[in-house]
C-alpha cells in the first residue's frame, strides 16, 4: 500500500522562500542580539586573550611530558606544567561560561555551542582526575602523564571544534554584509527607477 497523502522520504523537499530563510537563521551561529551582546561583552575580550594563553602553556607542557615520559627526567617540571594548563583550563572554562551567559542566556550547553560544551566537560574530567592522581598520589607517574595526554589530546579536538565554530561565525557575518550590501544597493535600484 502506498501514502499519496504525504512528500516522499527521498525526493527532496519543495521549500518556499520564506522556509529558505527561517532555516537559514535558525542554523545561524549568532542572532542579530546575540552578535551585539558577543561584540559588547569585556568577556569576549576575556576569552580572546585567555585561549592563545592557554594553547601557549599546552604546547610548552606537551613537550615537558612528552620528555619525561622518554627520558624519565623533568616529573616535577611537567607535574608543575600540568597544574599551570589545568589552571588555565579552569578559569577558560569559568570566563566562557560567563561570556555564554552574557550572549545566549544559558551558562552552558547553549545550542550555539552545545557540543563543544559537552566536549569541553570530557577535557575538564581528564585534566581533573590527573589533578586526583596528583594530589592523592594515585598511580605511577607515568599513568598520571598519560592521562594528562589523554586531556590534552581532548583539548586539541575541544580548541578545533571552537576554531570552526569561528570561522563559521566570520563567514556568517561576511554573507550577511555581503546581503546587506546587495539589499541597499538594490533599494539605491529601485528609488532610482522610482524617480
């Protein structure tokens, strides 16, 4: 038996223009509002210098744990390094939440941002229990390094998951300037054929 009532699941779907457009902002990464809250908020600011800062003290502690997990040298400088990049992570994740409250209404989890948050949350559980084995002596040292590389490896997919949504956010705002453009020189069009 066939359903005449109703689209076929794999023809594609007729759209009207105005769908067009309400599915386009709804997959938008910024609302008008929420762009002007983002652009306004000192904690953009905060996290724009925060984050470098951040990669900075991964990159140098990588290569601190990676030569203690080859030579067996340098535990306490790469101990030390770890808790510096936990620190940072910490207050990145305490600003961001912040800054997503100032922008989108919610401190975490904002659809904007939804899987990023959760990622974030698996590299703040694996910098957290390095921090356990640290602090509570649990494990070997080379255990607790490679868990640390384990949040690492989790913050390097975590900062490309927010690089892409950034450059899905400069492209957004370059197509509606460029819509922006088209819409006044078309009205510049029509006023000119009006007189």
């Amino acid at each position: 038996m066939t359903r005449m009532d109703h689209a076929s699941p794999v023809e594609p779907a007729r759209t009207t223009p105005q769908a067009d457009t309400e599915r386009k902002a709804r997959y938008a990464l910024y609302t008008a509002e929420e762009r002007k809250r983002r652009d306004e908020s000192v904690w953009t600011l905060v996290q724009g210098v925060l984050a470098p800062l951040q990669f900075l003290v991964f990159l140098v502690s990588l290569v601190l744990v990676i030569r203690t997990l080859n030579t067996g040298e340098g535990a306490f400088a790469a101990d030390v390094s770890i808790v510096v990049k936990t620190f940072f992570l910490y207050t990145i994740m305490v600003t961001g939440a912040i800054w997503e409250k100032v922008v989108f209404g919610k401190y975490l989890f904002a659809d904007a941002f939804f899987w990023e948050d959760v990622f974030s949350m698996l590299v703040i559980a694996l910098h957290t229990l390095y921090m356990v084995m640290l602090l509570g002596d649990y494990g070997t040292l080379e255990q607790r390094l490679i868990v640390a590389l384990a949040g690492y490896g989790a913050y390097v997919i975590n900062a490309g998951q927010f690089i892409w949504k950034l450059r899905m956010a400069r492209l957004q705002a370059e197509k509606e300037a460029e819509l922006a453009a088209a819409g006044q020189a078309q009205g510049a069009q029509d006023m000119a054929v009006a007189a």
